[in-house]
C-alpha cells in the first residue's frame, strides 16, 4: 500500500513537472514557429499549426540591421558588467563573510532594497549624469549601469557562497603566514568557485535580458539585442513573423548558453561551495 501510494505520488509529481515545462516553454516554441511564417500567416485566426516554413523574414531582419553589431554589444555589456561587479563584489563580500560588523546585515538588507527601486524613479538623474559625462549611446556606459543593476544580487550569492566555508581553513592559511589577499586568492576563491561561476552565470543572463536601460541609454552604436528587437515595433504596427524571427534572434544565444551551462548553473545554486 505504501508502495503504491509512493509511486502515485513520483507519478503525479512527474506529470505536474512535465505540464508546467511545456506552459513555461509554450510561449518560446510559438515565437520560434511564428519566425518562420509570413506576416499573413503569423496573424490568421484560427492559428495555422501546419504552413510551410520560410527563411524570409531573418533575411529581412539581417537586411534592416546588422544583427551581429548588436550581438556584440550584448557579449561585450553582459560579459564586461559581470566582471566589473566580481572586482567589486568579491571583497565586499569576503569583507561581510569574514570580518561582519554591527551593521553588516543592515547593509546587506538595504543593498537588496535597492533592487524594489523601479528604474524609472531614477532614469531622469541618471540620464543627466550619462549626457553630462559624455556615456550616453556608449557601451562603457551602460556596461556601468548593468554592473551597478546586478551588484547587490552578487553581493548577496557570494556572501551566502563564502559564508560556507570552513573559517577553519582560512585560520589554517593565517596560521602558515597568508595574509588577507593571499587567503582571498588562493584558499576562499578555489573553494568558491562553483558559487563565483553560477552568480556569474546569472550576472550575464540579467544583463543579457535588461532593456530599460538600453532603450533609454543607446541609441546606435551601443544598443544591444533588446533594442535590436524594439526596433521592430513601428507606428504602422507590429509585424509579428519579423518580429518574432528578431526576438528568436535574440535570444538563441543566451539561451545555448544557458542550456550548456545549466548543470554548473544548478549545481552552485543548490549545493554552494562547499557541500
């Protein structure tokens, strides 16, 4: 009896996991399937499931802009951010692990505040700061903002990653003459580094998928892949195979990224660094 109702329940749970992938990737499937419709196609009523598939419209999303030049710009802000929020986020965090103070988790607490903020409360000073110092429409420059957006979420990974770590080690390390740079760079960050790479990983799905800024900070030379996509919707409507082929785009490299990724993904934000 207890065997059965055991495997009810691994069945039911199957099923409810099953159903609840295919409603999250539904809408994934249904833009890549509209990408390779025509326009008259991709609005028809009852949606057409069976067509003949077509190349057309990612000819004519590579003929309007060069996908490549804002597939760059992604790499390089999604990349170039993440790093930039590691130099500052791996001391600040060691800091907090290692040597808390009275108001450490005040601090850790209002860091992650910060992340309720809506963007739009402080676009108007942030954008007068970016005119003023020459970053608007510059990758450097929203390569800061990401890196300032994803900072307090590192900060919080890296601190709960190192807070796994035997402090016994790192004594050990004082004890054989380590000072603090030597302990940070050759004990804490081997021992952490399942949990540097998933924040990592994640640092770069985030920046990778903000279009706030980027819509409100580029304009050209430095618009990454979510504005490659907004620059599809016009005032004569929305063409939605284009659209969709754009947004297919767009997503189908971070989406390879994340899928050969999601085993060390997982595995650093299940198990942290030490187990």
């Amino acid at each position: 009896m207890t065997v059965n109702r055991a495997l009810r329940r691994k069945w039911i749970t199957t099923v409810a996991a099953w159903l609840v992938a295919v409603l999250v990737f539904f809408p994934i499937f249904w833009m890549i399937l509209t990408g390779f419709k025509t326009e008259v196609e991709a609005v028809a009523t009852p949606p057409e499931l069976f067509f003949r598939p077509t190349l057309e419209n990612y000819i004519a999303v590579q003929a309007r802009a060069d996908y490549f030049k804002f597939a760059w710009n992604s790499v390089f802000v999604s990349v170039g951010s993440t790093l930039l929020a590691l130099v500052f986020a791996i001391p600040a965090a060691y800091a907090m692990a290692f040597f808390p103070g009275k108001r450490t988790k005040d601090t850790l607490v209002w860091m992650l505040s910060t992340k309720a903020l809506p963007a739009v409360g402080v676009l108007v000073p942030i954008y007068l700061l970016f005119r003023d110092a020459g970053l608007l429409d510059v990758r450097f420059g929203l390569l800061l903002v990401y890196a300032l957006s994803n900072l307090p979420i590192v900060v919080w990974m890296l601190f709960s990653f190192f807070k796994e770590v035997p402090r016994e080690i790192l004594e050990a390390g004082r004890m054989d003459g380590a000072d603090s740079r030597d302990e940070l760079r050759h004990l804490l960050l081997p021992l952490s580094l399942p949990g540097v790479a998933s924040t990592s990983l994640l640092a770069i799905i985030l920046s990778w998928n903000e279009a706030f800024w980027s819509l409100n900070l580029t304009a050209a030379n430095a618009a990454p892949l979510t504005a490659f996509i907004a620059s599809f919707s016009s005032p004569e409507g929305l063409f939605w195979a284009k659209l969709s082929a754009a947004s297919t785009m767009a997503i189908a490299p971070i989406l390879v990224f994340g899928w050969m990724s999601q085993r060390q993904l997982v595995r650093g934000l299940t198990f942290g660094a030490v187990k």
